[in-house]
C-alpha cells in the first residue's frame, strides 16, 4: 500500500518558519480581542459604539484593499521584500497604538497595523518552497499555527493586560513583528511561481463557485468571531469574574477543545471525511451562538458555550486554508489565497463593525440572533456545496 509523500526536511524547516510567521502576525489581532472593547471604552470617545467598532474593524478592513495588491507586488519586488516592508508596517502601527489617547488615533493606528497585509504573499512563498504534492500539507501547518495563536492568545491576554497594561501588549506585538522578519529573512530564495499577479489568473478564481463557498465560510467564521468579542469580556465582567480569573476559564475551555480538535482534523484529512467534519464544526459554532443567546446559566453555560465554539473555530481554521489549496489549480493558488485573505479581513471588519453597533441600539440576544442566522446560512451553504469530501 503506497503511502503519501511526506514534507522534506528542507520544506518541513521553511513550512514551520513562516507558519510561526503567520501565527505572531495574527497574535496582533487576537491577543487584543479579549481586552479591546473595556480598553476603548476608557479612551477619549470612547463611549461611541461606532468609532469602538472601527477601532476593532480597522486593521481588517485595511488588510481587505491590500491583499491582492501586495501579492502582485511580491511577483515582481520577490516575497521576503514585500514580507519585510508589511511586517515593519504592522510594527510601526503596534507602537503607534501603544501611545494612543483616544479611540479616533487607536484607529488610525490599527489601519496602519492592518497595512501590513502580506497573508497572501506568505502563502505564495510556502507555494515557491514546496512541491505541489505536499502543499496541503504545508497549508495545514498554517491553519493550525492560526487556531493555536487564537487559543493562546484568549489565554495570556488578560493576564498581561493584569501585568504590563495595554501599552505593554502593543509593544509586545510590534517585538513580534521585529523576531517574525528574522524568521522570513531566513527562508532560501525560490523563483516566484505564483501568478496572483495575472489577470487571468484572478479571473479565474473570481469565477469559481466552489471557492466563493469557502470565501463565505472563512468570511462569516472571521465576522461572528469578532462580533461575539464585542460582547463576552463584558459579560464575563458581569459575572464578576476578573481578568486573571478569565485567562483560567478560557484556558480550560481551550485545552479540552484541542482534545477534541485534533481528533477530528484527523479524521477529515485521514479518512476522507472532510464534509461532514466541517458541517460538525459549523453546526458547533451556530450551537455556542445559540447558548450564548439565551444569557441564562451563568459562567458553566457560557464555559460549556464557548468549548462548543472553540472546537467548530479551530478545527475550521485549520481545514479550510488546507481544502483552499486543494482546490485551487497550481497556477492560480497566489490568486486564491489573495481573495480567500481579502474576504477573511472583510469578514473581520463586518463582524467589528456590525457587532457593536448591533449590540449597542439592539442588545446582544439580537446580535447573538444575526450571528445565528449568518453561521446556518453558511452550513446551507456548505451542505449543498460539491467538491470536499
């Protein structure tokens, strides 16, 4: 019985570089979600739900106008140029929000961090460094360095709010920044093989169906993510549960989703059973949605809620990047990524966006309500969709 080709050596080393790459980059975003919204609210302006919100959804909103940009950019000034200029632009803004005063210049700042959007163009050198036969490989790498940044961040973030303050994390992230250019410059050169810069190429991806399905699914996972974190740091305040008590609950939730997690990731990859572990996932994450809904039970509901949620977001986070290289053809998975990126930072600022001010004028049952009906729009979605097996 023949087995599957394995990564090398060499692609394993350069695989794991830019996948911890990826995954202090997205500590900027997730490491801020549970402390964001409280901090805002002590700024100046603080108290106009619609500036919280795009204080939120700024940085997703900016990386959606330069993905693709910066992709082509990379075709013709190389990866590790264009990974180094994003990377310092996401430092530079880090730092400016640390000494930010009012919600009015954390946002300008956050859009700076949001400049530096070089997912795709990271994609595309994994693509350069890697045989096609071994790629889904690789993008799964990336996925889980994305889910576990998200678990680690729900953790620690409290607890360094407690130590070092907001002005502590952000500078905390803009030292990511720096160590992650450190790991790009190390990556061997590779000629660009990617054509996210052809038109053709995007317009090609523009018009596959099967891929706006996993653009819908990664953009309404990143939207009732972000919008759920508009509402749960306050909730768990009212339940009188403080900071370091928060990073120990979702530390608990956290581990015993991974337990769960990894089992499932396995059986999607290994036995072919892809569908109907992301139609499980899906429906996990719309089941938390609805208990979070109902605002009854207190700190054990909303636990058993959020374990729910954590194992549909990460088994999820790590399938789709992975099925996305898969289904994409090899000339044009530069282009894909791009789109995929672009809708996932849309989804983002949607989530940031709407979620605050919904939860503002309408109160979160309702909020909680509209994420229930995006998550069961896209099960339809994926449940109707050809293709993943």
């Amino acid at each position: 019985m023949s087995q599957s080709p394995k990564l090398n050596p060499t692609e394993r080393t350069i695989s794991s570089r830019l996948a911890l790459v990826f995954a202090l980059r997205m500590l900027g975003l997730f490491i801020v979600l549970p402390i964001f919204v409280p901090y805002a609210h002590t700024l100046t302006g603080g108290d106009d739900a619609v500036w919280v919100g795009l204080a939120m959804g700024a940085y997703g909103l900016m990386q959606a106008f330069l993905y693709i940009p910066y992709g082509m950019v990379s075709d013709r000034l190389g990866r590790k140029n264009t990974i180094i200029f994003g990377l310092l632009a996401f430092a530079a803004g880090a730092v400016w929000a640390a000494y930010a005063t009012s919600v009015y210049t954390l946002t300008a700042a956050r859009a700076l961090q949001g400049a530096g959007a070089i997912s795709s163009v990271l994609v595309a050198m994994i693509g350069d460094n890697t045989r096609p036969d071994v790629r889904t490989r690789a993008m799964a790498m990336v996925g889980m360095s994305i889910a576990l940044t998200f678990a680690v961040s729900l953790i620690v973030a409290p607890l360094l709010f407690e130590s070092i303050g907001m002005f502590g994390i952000f500078m905390l992230i803009a030292a990511c920044s720096i160590a992650a250019i450190g790991l790009v410059w190390r990556v061997p050169h590779q000629p660009q093989t990617s054509t996210i810069s052809s038109w053709l190429g995007l317009k090609i991806v523009l018009r596959d169906a099967q891929q706006w399905r996993l653009n819908f699914g990664v953009f309404a996972l990143h939207a009732v993510q972000m919008a759920m974190w508009v509402v749960i740091p306050q909730r768990l305040t009212d339940l009188n549960i403080s900071h370091n008590h928060s990073a120990w609950l979702y530390a608990a939730v956290i581990v015993l989703s991974m337990a769960v997690m990894v089992p499932l990731i396995i059986r999607a990859e290994k036995h072919q059973q892809m569908r109907s572990v992301m139609s499980l996932s899906i429906g996990l994450v719309a089941l938390a949605l609805v208990v979070l809904m109902t605002d009854a039970g207190g700190v054990w509901v909303l636990s058993g809620a959020l374990f729910l949620f954590f194992i549909g977001f990460n088994v999820l986070e790590a399938t789709q990047p992975s099925l996305l290289s898969k289904r994409s053809h090899p000339s044009t998975k530069g282009a894909a990524a791009g789109v995929y990126n672009t809708v996932q930072a849309l989804g983002l600022f949607a989530g940031a966006l709407a979620g605050a001010i919904v939860n503002a004028h309408f109160g979160e049952n309702i909020m909680f309500a509209a994420c229930v009906g995006l998550t069961l729009l896209w099960l339809g979605v994926h449940f109707y969709s050809k293709g993943i097996e």
